[in-house]
C-alpha cells in the first residue's frame, strides 16, 4: 500500500457499544460492524443491557459502603444512564474520573459533560495503568487518601492474558484500603454450545483496534486477584444483586462479573458474612420510589447504617 493511500477506518469499539444501546453516534463502518456482531449474537444487545445494569449495582453498593469517588475505566460513550449519573442520585456531588482510549469518548464527553465539575474525561489506554493514575486530570478530582471505586465494565476482554495480571495488580496497588473493584467479563461458559458464535463475533473484533477476548471463569477471576469478593463472588450478572436496579434484567449468560473489596494487602478473612449486600439492596429499593432530594438523604442513611459492613469472600477460593 501505498504511503497516500488512505486507511480504511476501522469500527469504534466504544461507538459499536453506543450503538448497541441504542446511542446514535455510529458511523457506517460500525454500524456493519454491529450488524455482523448481531448476525452472529442476537442477544448482544441483552448483553450490554445487562452490563449497564450491573454498573449501575455495583455503584449503588459500593456507595453504601462509603465510596464517593469513581473512576470508570475504559468508560465508553457517555450518553446514558452514566456512571457520575448513578453515583450522584445517591450521593450528590460524587466525582467520576472517565477514561478511555478511544478519542471520540473524550470529544463527544468533554462536551456532554462540560457543566459538571465533579466529572471527568481522559483519553488514555488502561493497558498502561501507571500512566493512567499518575494523569494529573485524574489526580486533580480524585483523592488516593480515600477510598475510590474503580470499574472495568467489559474492558479486560480487550486485555490478553499476558496483561490482565501485571494491570490488575497495578492499579489495586495504587489504591487505598477500603476501595473496590467492579468488573464484567465475556465468558462462553454459559455457551458451551455456540462455540462458532464466539468465534464469529471475535472475528468482528479483530478488526477494531482492540480484538476482544470470550474467557472462561479461572481466567476472568484473575482479575479480582487479592481482593475480597462481595457475595455471592464471581457470577453470571443476573445472579449479583438484582435487587440494587430498578428493573430486574433480562439473563443474557454471557457476562460473568464481580465487586471486590482491597483490603490494603493485609490478610483477607476467611468468613464470609453474608446478608450485607441484600440488606442494602431492600433499603435501596425502597430509597428509590422516593423524589430526588428524598433519596439523597436515604443514600446518606444507606451510607451510614451500612458503613460498618464487610464485603464477603476471599477470591482464594478460585
Ligand atoms: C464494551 S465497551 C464498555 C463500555 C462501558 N465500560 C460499559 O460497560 O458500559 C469497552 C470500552 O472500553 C474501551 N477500552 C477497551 N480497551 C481499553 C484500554 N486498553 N484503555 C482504555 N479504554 C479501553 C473501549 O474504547 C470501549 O469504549
């Protein structure tokens, strides 16, 4: 090829993403991209529900045990049902650092997001965690004396093997005791039978600039190494605390996800107590049929009647 011809562009993982929400920001290139996704997984668009839904959980809980700093590793679009959204029903002035690599998250959410100086977007790639948490944007609004939430919703299945230990281990490294870790993951363990439609929808992927990976549960639990599992651990999405959304999602079982807690290094205890999260949960469900500045204040109780629970779980048991 040569030096003046163009490159033909390549879909957006994180428009393709949008698309499948139902965002409207795709180009052709990612709309056929989708397509193709769709042709091989009709219920790709289930799944990504279902990952939204389980940000949504995750960040409830994670606020009931006090976090009130996020940052949103590879974040996507954001355009709905957004992290800071979600934190800031319940706690008012949460601060959400959003990072991405794709350029047009910073474009399209530097604009989205221009009015609200408790968020965040930086363009950068999680794969250098390092460089990511020393980015001066990001330490201006985050605090490392407090605890932070971190999510990686469906971004460690665009990181190899050889990555997700030394990444994973960098960024709990880097966080203060009491800070959590939310993630989802691609499996094809619930699909044992479609082993052409993973292979198919990788096929999509690899033409992206970040191929994405389908992995079974001993290798997605690498991701919550030395961390404190809420309960009921590393599951299918539709088995994590359902009772934290509005609107109970549909089971896509291709998503296995998880909240960990960082407990600074030391010695994780061995006994689960279990009840916290559902507890929350009840309380939550009743905080939210409440007017806005109603929940506030049920966050603040939430916060303040939970604070003393433990997440449960050691992930030595994987
Ligand atoms: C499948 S989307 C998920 C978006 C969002 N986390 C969610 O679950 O709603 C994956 C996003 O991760 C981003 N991403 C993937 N690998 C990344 C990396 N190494 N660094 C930064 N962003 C990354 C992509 O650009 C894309 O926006």
């Amino acid at each position: 090829m040569s030096s003046t011809t163009p490159t033909p562009p390549q879909p957006s993982v994180a428009r393709m993403y949008d698309l499948y929400l139902g965002g409207d920001f795709a180009t052709p290139t990612d709309r056929a991209a989708v397509e193709a996704v769709a042709k091989a997984m009709p219920d790709c668009f289930a799944l990504c529900r279902e990952n939204r839904s389980f940000l949504r959980r995750a960040v409830r809980y994670m606020i009931s045990q006090g976090v009130t700093q996020f940052i949103d590793l590879g974040s996507g679009l954001p355009t709905q049902n957004n992290t800071h959204e979600v934190a800031q029903a319940a706690y008012p002035g949460a601060k959400v650092v959003y990072v991405d690599m794709d350029e047009a998250v910073r474009d399209l959410g530097t604009k989205l997001l221009a009015a609200d100086g408790s968020t965040r977007i930086i363009c950068a790639d999680v794969r250098d965690p390092a460089a990511v948490l020393a980015n001066p944007e990001l330490r201006g609004l985050i605090d490392f004396r407090k605890p932070v939430g971190v999510l990686l919703m469906c971004v460690a299945c665009f990181f190899t093997d050889a990555e997700i230990g030394s990444i994973m281990g960098t960024i709990r490294n880097a966080l203060p005791a009491g800070s959590f870790i939310a993630a989802t993951h691609d499996t094809f363990d619930g699909k044992r039978d479609e082993v052409e439609t993973v292979r198919r929808v990788e096929e999509v992927y690899s033409q992206t600039p970040i191929p994405i990976y389908f992995r079974g549960k001993d290798s997605v639990a690498r991701i919550f190494e030395e961390l404190q599992l809420v309960e009921p651990g590393l599951v299918m999405l539709h088995e994590w605390h359902v009772e934290l959304d509005d609107n109970a999602p549909e089971a896509s079982n291709w998503l296995y996800g998880a909240v960990g807690r960082w407990d600074g290094g030391k010695a994780a205890p061995k006994r689960a107590r279990s009840a916290s999260v559902s507890s929350v949960g009840r309380v939550w469900k009743l905080a939210s049929g409440l007017p806005r500045t109603l929940v506030s204040i049920a966050g603040y109780y939430v916060r303040s009647a939970y604070a003393h629970l433990k997440p449960v779980g050691n992930m030595k048991r994987f």
